[in-house]
C-alpha cells in the first residue's frame, strides 16, 4: 500500500512531500521495510557528521575551541550557504524520508548526553558553594535577562517587527539563552587551557555550576508554558512533583543498591542496562507530563551516586554519546543556518553583525560589576566573562524549542546561532591573550630559597601521588622548623590522572577553608585525598607557624606538569617538591609507575620556582627521632639552592647538619656559559666559572660566618675532590656516608660545568637526580639514607641540558623496567 505523506523539516520553515509504502503485514512498524530503507540512509547521516565534526576538530582542537563547535561547524558546512548551494548535495545526505530517524536517533543521543552531563554534576559541590561563587552566578543570570530586554527590543526593530515576537515567551527564551553556561564545556576548555585549578578556574568552574543548575531549574519551568493551549501551571507542578519523588525517594534507594553493588563488585553489562532503564522511564514520564524529555534524562543522571560508579558509566558512554550520537544533533542546527536572511528584506548586514556582537557583552558586564565589588582585577572580570559566556546543549536545546514554536524565524534563528558560536569560539583566543599567571606573577615573587627573606614567609608546593609519599614530604617539611617569624605555607597538590572523561574535571575545585587552615576538596580519589588531608591536617596541629591547603589536580600526565606551573605560580611558591619514581619496599627502591619519572623530568624543565626531588628510603618524625644531614657543596647554583635548605633545617633542635666542600681539581672547568644568574634576581646574563665561584666563595662565607658560628649543631669541613675519569667520585661519596645520616640535600647541577660530570650524566639510570643525587640513590651505592635533589630557579635552563633529559628519559625509565 502506497499514500503520499507529509513530514515536518525542523531545519526548514516549509513542507516536503514524499512517498512512502506502507506494509499493513508490518504490525511493529507499519511501514516500508525499516532495515533496507532507513538504516542504510542513517549511517550515511552519521558517518558525514562524526567525518564532519572530526575535520573541524582536528583543526580547532590546536586552539583550544570545544568540540561542539566542531560539530555544529559540520552541519553549517551543509547549510544552504556553503554546500547546500550545490544542487542535490544537501538532499543526498538528509533527503525528507530520513528525517523521521534521523531526529529520532538525534534526540535518543541528545537524552544520553543530558544524562551524563547530570551524572557529572555534584550536589554537594552546590550545596556548599561560596558566597562570591553565588554573586557571580546570580549577577551573570540577572543582568543578561534585563540587558536582555533591550537587545530583544533592538533585534525586534532590526527584523522590521517579524523576527521574534514581543511576548512573555519570546523574552522568556531569548533571555534564557543569553543566561545560560555550559559547565561541562567549559570544564573542558578550562583544562584545555590549564588554567582549571586556576583563582580564575575555580571561579568560573564553581559559577558555571550554580548557572547550569539554575537553568535546568528555568528549563522546567519554562517548557510547560511554551506549549499552546493545555494546562501549563498542572503540567509544572506535576514536574516539580516528580522531580522531588526522585530526590526523596528514588535517589536513597538507588545509592543503597548502588553502594551494595561496588562493594560486592558484582556488577556486568545486563545489570548497568537495568540502571540505564531507569533514564527512559524518567525521560518518558517528564515528556508525559508535558516537559520536555531531557529535563527526565539529566534528574536521573543527578540522582544516580557519584564516584566510581559514575565513572564506570561515563567510560561505558560517553565515546559513544559524544563521538557517534551527539554530532548528529548539533549538525542539524549548523545546517539550519541561513546566512542570506541576514541582508535579505533591505538587512544591512553589519547590524546583524553588531548585535551578535553585543549579546556576549551582558556576561562580561555582570562579572565586571562582580570582581570590582570583591576588589579583583578589571582582567579577571573580563576573564570570567568571557568564560561564562561558553555554551552547551542547554542554549542549543532552548534554540531549537524557540524555532519549533515559531518564535524564532530564520533571521533570528541565525543571529542566535552565530552568537552562540562567537561567544564559545572567542573564549580560547581572549583568554590566552589577557590571562597569564607567568606575566601577572613574574615580578612579584621570591622564586628561590636562597633569595628568601630570612624572616619571610617560606611557600612549598608539595606534590603527591599517593598518601604514603605524602607523609615523606612531611617529614622534610617538619624539619625546615617553621616559627612565627619565619612561618611555613604548604599548598598540598595531589596529583590525579587523567582517564577518559575524568570525573575530576566534572566538579568545581573550590577553596572551603576551616579553621585548622586547609582546604578539602571532592573528587575522583576521595578516600586517598582524604588520608592526605588528614595527614598534613595533623602536622598543621603539631606545628601552629604552619598553614596548608589542599588542591586535586586532574589532568593527563603529559601535560600535568603545566598545570602545576600554574597552580604554583597563583600560590606564589618558592618551592616545589616532588617525589621520586621509586619507593622503598621489601629495603630497596622499587619502581611505582614510570610515568611519575616523566612528570619530574617535565617540571624540571621551566619551573616557576626552584624545584626538589625526594627520594624516600624512610624518614621518620623529628617528634620521635633525630635527623643528620649532609649536604655535599661543589659549587653552583643549584648547590647553593640545597645549602640554603639545610641552613633553614639546621635551626630545628631535633636536627645535625654537615656541610661538606669538595674543593674539584685534576680536571680542566668547562669553560664558556656554565650557568645563568645575576645579583637581580632576575636570570638574565651567562656568567662564566669564574664568576660562579665567587658566587659560591660568598654564599659558603655567609653561612659559616653566620650559621657556622652561631649553632653547634653545624659542623663543616673541606675536602679534595680530584678528577681524572670520574670513577673518584664514588669513592669520595663512600667515604662521606661512612659517618652516616638520615638525608643527603644535594644539588641538581652539582658539578656539570666539569667535563667528567657532563660526560657521566649521559650514563646517569635516573639524570633528573644529577650525577651525584643518580649514585646516592642507586642501589649499588648501599646506603639507607634518603634524599633530597635540589634545582634553583633561573629564567632559561641550559638547553644542552635539557636535550639530554630529555633523551634519556624514556631509555632510562625502560632500563628500570
């Protein structure tokens, strides 16, 4: 049986006609044979726009620019403006009979999505947002909504009275659009950026937060009495109902069969599709209740418990969501654009032009209004402007409601369109431009310890991976013996990998300081995170000149390193600690995970600050136990880093220091640019030998002139390092560690501008300890003393160094293996 049909093109303000048979023995489907007909069709839709989307990426994703504009740049490319001017291009891809299933597989996609962008918000992230975080978001919906108003009125005027009607509804969507944030887009273009654990990150983070929830708030609201006709007010209190059933009732349950599960780990495929189950019931009954499906599909994502379980369904979904559905549902917004109604009916284009200029201008206002009232820089509120302005799905979702209910017409359409592209598109570029943590730091902090106030405040930037190597750093961290006059600042940075999705970019890094001084934040590994808190949250008790605060960094580890750069340069630090790639196990070091050697070796390459690396072999507390240094001085800057370090522990009663001087001869100096420094402070001219010695003459006089003398827990002594094919060096090492200690503090560089030094290093199992640090820590030397590498900071590191770092990592790393 064959009839003539007519089918809606929601990219299109017309009716297509065509044929279609339907099969009266197909009592599923009553229609032509679904599998010969429309899935060969579909596949071609989705292999154009993931082909599509893909093309853009791979050029965009070097600047930075999230994924959906990609994927709705796919669909523009199709549009009547570009490729859809060639005849038959556009009806070959997206002829009428498809559209049915091609909305159909868009919306299920669009579902999906919602639900994991539910699933990746945290209430309790919400719940204890700060009170500026508050001001910001409601400023950056208020303000857009009344500002709103006007450009309606201007955009009313412009279109000659026919774009967008003058009514509580076209107010309604126009300003909600221009209210909304995405944050699960901008918490990938934060990261992106690297400025996510970034004052300006967390802002922007913890705002978007509260705007995206509000406005799934005003979603639901809104979409009831958008309909024509029915009962919207019995519709929205139905909604409000049902939402608050899921909290109240429907979440407690699914917590306790979910939290049964993990620990049982009982869960396979057959028991997540009964959860996932659950995201049509709710999705079916909001779109029953007369609102829309998505506000179903993201209640049920809020209300599923985060954690691993979350984890295990965003790796389950979201390549498939976001690679394969979700391309096909923002392409067809790109291809409904229509670029000739912007000059059609005597339009001047550049006043189309103007205003999407102007609709991104209400989010900058509102946070410059904000950062003033808190006294923040004119660039950061410009900053988080220009970051809260990111769309998402929310404006896209609200869009395409606007143009089916005819209150959006092409020209308007358009606009909207555009302004959501240049809004999301220009973040990338501006923010890169105004916002650097180096230029805004860069003269205004002591970046090395020897340079330090002796009374000012010491800033440590510990990193740790685990809580074991947390309890390392404590120890050394106890024994720089922090006093009021010369107290300790500790900003404690746990380190995260990255994996898939990463539920730790999916929630705001807020700064909830108590009264101990710290700062606790949720994440992806809370239980080790909170073992670390607690931990230096106990030495903070002990030691009251001591402040902390805790920060999760999430990111891959070829590129944590730059986050760490940026976090250290906002906290201002003098100092950042590493641990090492090896443990101590069974009495020898092992190695935990070779990629914790990579992140070393990248941070020592253009640190912010000076930089050292703790080899642990078993520190213990000075509350229980004495602490013998040794500090072995050649010369150089890094030496003189390590030597200021010890004179710092020297001064707590629980501590001996040694400082030896090896005084080098029977080997020519390299000569030419062996170091960079200046008396300034600021790296900037190459000093020579000769220079550096005097340098070093002057630092070792300060110290036994004013530490030597001073305390009798300081001893020193020099001795004759003589080279000739280096094999001396041990030897000299094996002689000092007869007297034993419990921490060797060395130099990174201790030695490299001798030619047998350069000529070691290339041999060295691990070179980002340095040739003296690579045989204290080796396990051949024999000794159970830990270690401490110290790197000072300079401007520019020698680059020969740094080719051979990093040439030798990976081979070292595998040797190891």
């Amino acid at each position: 049986m064959t009839r003539e049909g007519n089918a809606t093109l929601n990219f299109i303000p017309e009716f297509a006609c065509y044929n279609t048979t339907f099969d009266l023995s197909n009592i599923i489907w009553r229609s032509d044979n679904v599998i010969s007909e429309r899935v060969p069709l579909l596949s071609i839709q989705i292999a154009y726009n993931i082909l599509a989307s893909s093309f853009f990426h791979h050029i965009l994703k070097q600047f930075h620019l999230p994924l959906t504009v990609a994927q709705m740049l796919g669909g523009v490319l199709l549009s009547s403006s570009f490729l859809g001017r060639i005849p038959g291009v556009f009806h070959m891809i997206y002829r009428p009979e498809g559209i049915m299933s091609v909305e159909t597989f868009a919306n299920v996609g669009i579902m999906y999505y919602v639900f994991l962008t539910g699933l990746e918000m945290n209430c309790d992230t919400i719940l204890r947002s700060s009170k500026q975080a508050v001001v910001i978001a409601v400023a950056s919906i208020l303000i857009p909504a009344l500002v709103g108003a006007g450009f309606l009125a201007l955009q009313h005027d412009l279109a000659g009275g026919s774009s967008v009607a003058l009514t509580a509804k076209g107010y309604m969507f126009w300003c909600a659009i221009l209210s909304v944030t995405s944050f699960p887009v901008l918490a990938r273009l934060l990261s992106d950026l690297k400025i996510l654990y970034t004052r300006l990150g967390k802002d922007a983070l913890t705002a978007a937060i509260l705007i995206d929830a509000f406005g799934w708030v005003l979603f639901s609201l809104f979409i009831p009495f958008s309909h024509a006709g029915g009962k919207p007010l019995l519709s929205l209190i139905c909604t409000l109902l049902f939402i608050a059933f899921c909290f109240c009732v429907v979440r407690p349950i699914l917590a306790r069969v979910v939290e049964h599960r993990m620990r049982s780990e009982s869960w396979n495929s057959s028991k997540l599709l009964d959860v996932m189950m659950g995201l049509f019931i709710c999705a079916y009954i909001t779109d029953l209740l007369g609102s829309h499906h998505v506000v179903g599909a993201f209640v049920y994502g809020l209300i599923l418990p985060s954690g691993k379980f979350a984890d295990l369904l965003l790796e389950m979904l979201d390549d498939f969501v976001t690679a394969i559905i979700v391309p096909v549902y923002f392409a067809s917004f790109g291809f409904r654009l229509n670029l000739e109604s912007l000059w059609s009916e005597n339009h001047s284009v550049l006043l189309p032009l103007f205003m999407v200029f102007l609709l991104a201008i209400p989010k900058i206002l509102s946070s410059l209004l904000v950062t003033v009232y808190y006294g923040m820089s004119s660039r950061d509120g410009v900053g988080l402007g220009l970051l809260l302005n990111t769309k998402g799905i929310m404006a896209v979702i609200l869009i395409s409601i606007a143009w089916d209910k005819s209150i959006l017409d092409p020209y308007a359409f358009t606009i909207m369109i555009l302004a959501v592209l240049f809004m999301t598109t220009v973040v990338s570029p501006f923010i890169n431009a105004i916002y650097k943590p180096k230029l805004r730091f860069k003269q205004t902090q002591q970046r090395t310890v020897q340079k330090l106030w002796c009374e000012a405040e010491l800033r440590v930037a510990a990193c740790v991976h685990n809580s074991h190597q947390a309890l390392g750093m404590i120890y050394v961290l106890e024994a720089i013996n922090a006093t009021r006059t010369s107290p300790l600042h500790v900003s404690v940075l746990h380190l995260v990998e990255l994996t898939r999705r990463g539920t730790g970019l999916l929630v705001a890094q807020i700064d909830n300081s108590n009264v101990q001084g710290g700062s606790s934040e949720q994440y992806g590994s809370q239980e080790e995170f909170e073992t670390i808190y607690n931990a230096f949250n106990e030495f903070v008790e002990v030691y009251k000149a001591v402040r902390f605060d805790t920060s999760g960094i999430v990111a891959t580890y070829e590129t944590i390193h730059q986050d760490i750069y940026n976090v250290t340069e906002e906290k201002r630090a003098n100092l950042i600690l590493l641990p090492f790639h090896k443990e101590l196990s069974s009495g020898e070091l092992e190695t935990t995970k070779t990629a914790f050697c990579d992140i070393n070796q990248n941070v020592l390459q253009a640190p912010p600050c000076s930089v050292g690396i703790l080899v642990n072999r078993g520190l213990r507390s000075l509350s229980t136990a004495t602490m013998s240094i040794i500090v072995i001085f050649i010369g150089g800057p890094d030496d003189r880093e390590a030597l200021s370090i010890a004179w710092r522990m020297a001064s707590h009663s629980a501590t001996k220091l040694h400082v030896v001087r090896l005084l080098v001869s029977g080997t020519e100096v390299a000569e030419g640019k062996a170091f960079q420094n200046d008396s300034s402070g600021v790296l900037s001219t190459e000093m020579d030998s000769v220079m550096q010695k005097e340098l070093d003459d002057e630092h070792i006089f300060h110290f036994r002139h004013k530490g030597l003398h001073n305390s009798d827990a300081i001893t020193y002594s020099e001795s004759e390092l003589r080279l000739e094919t280096g094999e001396e060096i041990p030897l000299v090492l094996h002689e000092i560690d007869q007297k034993g200690c419990d921490l060797y503090i060395l130099g990174q560089g201790s030695g490299n501008n001798y030619t047998v030094f350069k000529r070691l290093l290339e041999w060295c199992d691990s070179p980002e300890l340095g040739v003296m640090g690579d045989i204290v820590a080796s396990a051949s030397f024999g000794t159970n003393s830990s270690l401490l590498v110290v790197q000072q900071y300079t401007m520019e590191r020698k680059s020969k160094l740094h080719c051979s770092r990093k040439h030798h990592t990976s081979k070292v790393c595998d040797e190891i293996l």
